[in-house]
C-alpha cells in the first residue's frame, strides 16, 4: 500500500515564477492537509481539503496561495510569483477521516527554493 | 489555542544509552498529544499518540511516552538507542474538536557509537 507521495521532492524557481506542489493521498483517504515547514521552526497549518472541496483555509497567507483537491487527480498546491520567503518544506497529510484522534500519514515533503 | 515547545534542538547519545526528548504543550483543552518520527529523506512518521486513554504510551520501536497533565509535558523516551534512531522527533498537540496538529520545531538525534 503506497504512502502518501509528493511530488517534486525539490523544486527550485526564481522569484515571480510560479510553483505547483503535487499530493496525492493514500489509498482510501479522502481528507488532504497542506502543512509548511519553515527553517528552524515547526510544521505550521495551511489548509485542509476534501474532494472538491476546501474546508478550511485558515493557515494559508490570502494572496498568492491557493490549493485544490479535484474529483480526479492529486491535490495540488499552487503559489504564484513566488517570494524569497516561500523557500520552505511543504508536507502533504492525509486520513481516512477528520476524527481528530485519526492518525495523519505525512508525505515526503517538497523543499521549494526560491534564488 | 494550542502550542508545544521541545527543549533541545539537537541531542546527542551514545549507542545502549537512554533517549529523552522533552516535549512540553499550552492548550486550554485536554490535548490529544503525538510524537512523529523524521527519517532523512522520508515523510513524517507516527511514533505514538495520547488520545486521553492511559497517560503512559507505547509506541513503535521501542519508544513509549508519558502524559503528565500537572507538569504539561509528554517526554519521549527509548531506554537503550540504536543507530537507527538517529532522525529528527517532532511533538505535535490537537484537541478532540480539532484536526489541526500544532508542531513544534522539532529535535534531531545523533546516535555515537
């Protein structure tokens, strides 16, 4: 049974270009979370999803950030003209359901520079 | 709101000897606590999880946890390390009407042999 994957593992772009992070969840688990991981600090809360839907958006910045989960393919979360400051580690989550006790399977991670 | 701080960035033990990563939470709610295991390279990895059940945790390879609500704090703890051990450990702390897991910054463990 394949984890959660993502994809690319390292992307790099210069500043204004843009990024698109891929997640796709493990088998059976409908309900995605974006999590960001800046130097020297902790895993912050971005965005939870479920299949066409975003339920909850509280963590990410209102401009430049967006995230969806379409019916058919890996969520996907997109940042426009990208900043020196968006240089992170972007973690995919995912769980069968939104029980809080529910364990969330993290994926790799995608490492964006930006230069 | 909910935050964890782990004391320690870096801990450095030798191979036989005890592992104790200290995690210490704020919430205002009975926290639903977890540790997650770190590989280089790798996803993030469930260790264990306190869910309100016995305050002390077992969980994979060897590592077990205690809550201990007087004191805030969930510690790690493995009696003997193993090379294999060296990763970094992250505490994390929800509630039961939340899903949003509350990081801290995380520690990385070398192991000497």
């Amino acid at each position: 049974n394949a984890g959660v994957m993502q994809n690319p593992r390292h992307l790099v772009r210069r500043r204004g270009q843009e990024a698109r992070l891929r997640c796709s969840p493990m088998k059976g688990h409908s309900h995605v979370y974006w999590y960001r991981q800046l130097p020297e600090e902790g895993l912050k809360f971005m965005v939870y999803l479920q299949k066409e839907n975003i339920i909850d958006e509280s963590g990410m910045p209102k401009e430049r950030f967006s995230a969806e989960f379409p019916k058919e393919g890996p969520s996907i979360l997109r940042i426009q003209q990208v900043v020196r400051g968006d240089s992170a580690a972007y973690f995919c989550a995912s769980s069968p359901s939104v029980a809080s006790t529910d364990t969330q399977y993290f994926g790799p991670g995608t490492r964006l520079t930006v230069l | 709101a909910q935050s964890v701080t782990q004391l320690g960035s870096h801990v450095s033990v030798s191979e036989g000897a005890l592992v104790l990563l200290r995690c210490n939470y704020s919430s205002s709610v009975p926290p639903y606590l977890f540790w997650y295991v770190q590989y280089p390279n790798q996803g993030l990895q469930l260790l264990l999880k306190y869910t309100s059940a016995a305050t002390l945790v077992k969980g994979i390879n060897g590592f077990e946890a205690e809550f201990k609500k007087s004191e805030t704090s969930f510690h790690l703890t493995k009696p003997s390390a193993h090379m294999s051990d060296a990763a970094e450990y992250f505490c994390a702390v929800t509630n039961n009407n939340d899903y949003k897991l509350s990081f801290g910054a995380g520690t990385t463990v070398t192991v000497r042999a």
